[in-house]
C-alpha cells in the first residue's frame, strides 16, 4: 500500500482553488479574512499595521538610547563638578 504522492500539480490546483474563493469572493470568510490582513484595497489592514507598529517600535529604541546617553552623561558632569568643588574646598 503506497501512500498518495503530494505532487506539484496537486498543490498549484489546492492554490488554485483557494485563490479563486478570494477572487470570486464566494466564500464571505475567505473575504474577510483577505481584508482583514491586507486591507479593502490590497494596501492596508493588519500587514501594514504590523509594519507600522515595528517602526515605531524601532524608533522608540533609538530615542531610548539617546535617552540613556544623555543621563549618563549629565550624571558625569555632575560627578565632575561636585569632585572639582571637592578639591577647591582643600
């Protein structure tokens, strides 16, 4: 007993099918989940949210860091005053 072979064309025609449910938007759930993920006109929605959220994301990292340099800068200035008052006491 040999098991059924999954072959190339068997798998475009599966596509195929599916393709087609979102083409011919018979099958309401296969449209909304197509617009749910890329949006009414194919530019949109979920996809492009993502996107625009790891932007974000990524730029909120960058102002973080500026951020941790800036303190740990004015806490080396502050440290270097409070040493030179410290030696002009002396």
């Amino acid at each position: 007993m040999a098991a059924p072979r999954t072959t190339a064309p068997k798998v475009m025609a599966v596509l195929d099918d599916h393709l087609r449910l979102h083409d011919n938007k018979l099958d309401p759930k296969a449209h909304q989940h197509h617009v749910l993920l890329l949006g009414p006109d194919g530019d949109d929605g979920l996809c492009a949210t993502v996107k625009d959220h790891e932007k974000r994301l990524s730029e909120l990292e960058k102002t973080n860091d500026k951020i941790d340099r800036l303190t740990l800068a004015v806490v080396t200035a502050v440290v270097i005053q409070l040493i030179m008052a410290g030696i002009k006491l002396i």
